[in-house]
C-alpha cells in the first residue's frame, strides 16, 4: 500500500514538472496578490503572504480524522478483533490580516470533538468528548520578491495558546482530550517559486512546546522539526490542484525529569487537494492526507471555505 503511494506520488511530481518545463516563458506568471481573479491558492496560506494590506480573509473548515491501533492478541477467533479506533472532527474558524507591504497575520480558533471505540473479544466501549480546542496565533513576514531566477522567502511565526480540556485528567483514553496541554512557540522559513502554471512550495520549521504541571506533575514533551514540500498547479482562473508531503520529528517526553523512552515519533504524510473559485468570489477546499507509517494519523479529510474581503 505504502509502495503505491509513494510510486504515485513520485508520477504525479514528474507530470507536473513536465507541464513546468513546457510552461510559457514567464507571460502568465501566478501573481500573489496582486491579479483580482488570480488562481486559487489556500495551499499556500500557511506559506507565504497572500494578503494585501487591509485586505481580510474570514474561512471555516472542517476536519475529519481517523486512526486505529490494533492490540497483539493470542489464541483469537478468525473475526475477533482487538483495536482501538479514534474518530476526530474539527470545526475551524480562522481570520487573516493584511498589515503593511508583505506582512499579514492570523489567529485560528478550532472545535473539536472525539469518539473513541475500543474492542477486545469480551469488550466493547464507546467514548466521547467535545469542547475548544487550542487557539494559534501566526505573523508571517514575506522577506523577499520572486524573481525570475530566485524564489520568494517568507519567515513564519507561530504560537498556539492551551484552552481545551489537556490530556493528563482522568481519562479513559488520551485521545478525548481537546488540547495538548502546552503552549507552543514555533517559526519556520518558507520558499514560493511559480513556474506558470505551477507553483512549487517548500519549507522547514521548528516548534518548542513550554512545559506544563498538572496534579504535582511535570510534563516536559520535546522539541520538534518539520519539512514540507508541494507542488501546485492552476488549471484556469478557478480551479487549481496541488500534491504534498510532510515530515516531522518529535522528540520524546519528560515526566519529572524522566525521559520516556519510544515516546518519540516520525509522522509522515502524503496528501492532495482541489480549490475552486466559486460565486462571490468563495473558494471551496477539499484536502485529503494518508498517514504513511504508524506514527501518523490514518487519513485526515479536509473541506473548507474562504473569502477575501
């Protein structure tokens, strides 16, 4: 399943690349906020300035994931199972502003509920829980134009505030939790290159999560790295694709000092999208991520809606 992923992964960057390669000499250039009816771009929202000064842009999305653990179990029957499966919806609202020349920022506020089911042969639970979940917090600064030859370089800086119920309480499971428990502060450097009609994306980053004491307890969980790469590509003035990967590294946790050993994970994701500029102006969404080891989330589903006023 993994092989086919990635052997389709790696056809769909070599079409798209070749579609770069006999592009138009520059004409058409994608433009960033500057053509009115320029391409849909929300992959890049998180990537690099797309806001003029003073312009707002409002968007909801919605989310779904899905992960399952299966237990190691001896001696079942041939249809019993053991596992624990974790279904996940987020409602968000986010807004975004332009400031001055090249700088905008964004504040998000998610939703989020949780419905845990665990199975083993003699049992069968049913968990769930909703409420706020944690509020970030960005300013992203663009500190470069494209140029021909050049890529535009954004500096991204990032902050999340914990507002949710924290997963260290009396839970059945850890996946009812709404929030991680943590402040976080981050920053990342993005680069933008657009090759009419494609666009390619990438980035690195890194997360520093504070520590937190609950019940005479302290929780230390480790730093984090990640990368990113994408590609997209505008099929007119209303509907781009784009395809991307993802990779982070979490160190593992402390626990009064303690380092919990095999703690640590390696999340790693492939996914694809379509927007589509609808009437007034409304761009529709739709994201879809496969988790390409255990680490990772099953599949995470995403539609959202934005307009920029």
């Amino acid at each position: 399943m993994q092989k086919n992923l990635y052997i389709m992964f790696v056809l769909c960057m070599v079409l798209l690349c070749h579609k770069i390669i006999y592009a138009s000499n520059y004409k058409e250039t994608i433009s960033i906020g500057q053509e009115e009816r320029q391409p849909p771009l929300p992959f890049l929202k998180n990537t690099t300035v797309t806001l003029n000064p003073g312009q707002v842009d409002l968007n909801i999305d919605f989310s779904y994931e899905r992960s399952r653990y299966d237990y190691a179990m001896l001696g079942i029957e041939q249809f019993e199972r053991a596992n624990l499966t974790v279904n996940r919806l987020i409602l968000g609202v986010g807004v975004s502003i332009g400031i001055l020349n090249r700088w905008e920022m964004n504040i998000y506020l998610p939703f989020m509920a949780n419905l845990v089911e665990n199975v083993s042969s003699n049992l069968h639970e049913n968990y769930s829980s909703f409420n706020i979940s944690d509020i970030s917090i960005s300013s992203r600064v663009q500190l470069s134009y494209e140029t021909a030859y050049v890529p535009a370089f954004t500096l991204n800086i990032n902050g999340s505030i914990p507002v949710g119920e924290h997963p260290y309480k009396e839970y059945p499971y850890n996946e009812l939790a709404t929030s991680s428990g943590h402040g976080a502060f981050g920053f990342n450097v993005s680069i933008v290159k657009s090759f009419d009609p494609a666009i390619m994306y990438a980035g690195v980053g890194y997360d520093y999560i504070f520590q937190a004491n609950y019940n005479n307890t302290n929780y230390e969980p480790g730093m984090g790295v990640y990368s990113f790469l994408g590609l997209g590509y505008a099929v007119n003035n209303f509907l781009t694709a784009n395809i991307s990967f993802n990779i982070s590294y979490n160190d593992a946790i402390k626990i009064n000092n303690n380092r919990m050993y095999g703690t640590d994970t390696l999340p790693m994701y492939l996914g694809g999208g379509l927007s589509f500029r609808g009437i007034a102006d409304i761009i529709y969404n739709i994201d879809v991520k496969t988790g390409l080891n255990d680490d990772s989330r099953d599949v995470i589903i995403t539609f959202g809606l934005s307009r920029t006023f």
